[in-house]
C-alpha cells in the first residue's frame, strides 16, 4: 500500500456499524468502542485520510454516535424529500457541520427486492418508482452544501435485490445525472 499512499482519499470504516450491532444482538457500546479503535488505528498511520461510515435513518434518529467519522452517508430509501432533509439536517448537527469540517454524502434507493416485469421499460412500476426518486436525491444535494457525494450503492444485483445493472432504463438515469454532478452541473 505504501507506494500508493498519496492516493489514497478515504477508507470506508464499517457499513451500518449500529444497524449491524441491533442485528446480530450486540450493545452499541461494544460497537463504538471498537469503532473507536479501528478509526484510532487508522488515523494513526493515515492521518490524512478521511474516515468514512454510512447508516440508516436508524442511527440519525437514535443519535447514535458517528462523530468519529468525517464523512457519514445515509441510506436515503423509499422517503420524501422533507423526512429525507430531516434525517440529513439532524445528521449535520450531529457532527457539527459545518465548524467542524466534517461532510456527508447520500446513498439512493438503487435496488429492488424483487425483479421489475419489464426491466426496460420507464412504465413498469418498480422501474418508474426508483426513476422518480433521483430528483429527491437533487433536491437534497441543492439545499444541503454539507453533502458531497451520491453513492448509488447497490448498483450491482446480488441474491435477493435487482440492481441497476438489471434495470437499463435507472442506469441509464443515474449514469446522466452522476455524468452531470462529475461536471459541476448540478
């Protein structure tokens, strides 16, 4: 990794770290603590490198502590505009943004749990539905200067979820957009 270091922007801690921990019966405590650890780990060898963690609207609620982490995304699934713009407002007040330098950044709604009838097709209703969320996603980009990237997350099917790589007609939505957001156009 050495000869790379420079490259290196950020790490991806854990994902739903205080998701996983309700799941698998663990004390949040116990979490954060080990949390704490690994970012202490890292930031000592990395201390350039940004910290990252994503969560859903869960923790945000139960102002779980994520403050170790300079830059947190939420999985912004399946809500509107305003519940989404609470969960990122009280997100940013949780870590201090902006005094404390640290960013956020939103993972879309990109999968489906069960396959569209007509992947293809913009009239299928799961290809319509997932389609109708990307301007929520601008809408929270435009009002909130804390956010700096949109991850599509499960961009990629795997059992159980549809993909956009399943989904042309999202993909095809998303690409544009990122091509967009990559350009300074929002």
């Amino acid at each position: 990794m050495e000869p790379y270091r420079s490259d290196i922007l950020a790490f991806y801690v854990f994902d739903e770290a205080y998701e996983s921990a309700v799941l698998n019966n663990v004390p949040y405590g116990t979490v954060e603590a080990e949390l704490k650890e690994v970012c202490t780990a890292i930031r000592a060898r990395f201390p350039n490198v940004k910290l990252a963690n994503g969560c859903q609207p869960y923790s945000i609620v139960n102002n779980l502590n994520l403050t170790m982490f300079d830059w947190v995304g939420f999985d912004a699934y399946g809500s509107s505009v305003t519940q989404l713009g609470i969960y990122l407002s009280t997100l940013e007040r949780e870590l201090a943004i902006p005094t404390s330098g640290k960013r956020t950044f939103i993972i879309p709604d990109a999968y489906s749990p069960a396959p569209p009838v007509d992947p293809a097709s913009a009239a299928d209703p799961t290809v319509n539905a997932l389609s109708a969320q990307q301007p929520i996603y601008e809408q929270l980009l435009e009002a909130h200067a804390s956010v700096i990237a949109v991850i599509a997350f499960l961009y990629n099917s795997q059992p159980g979820l549809t993909g956009l790589d399943k989904m042309p007609t999202v993909q095809a939505l998303y690409r544009q957009w990122f091509g967009r957001l990559q350009s300074g156009l929002k």
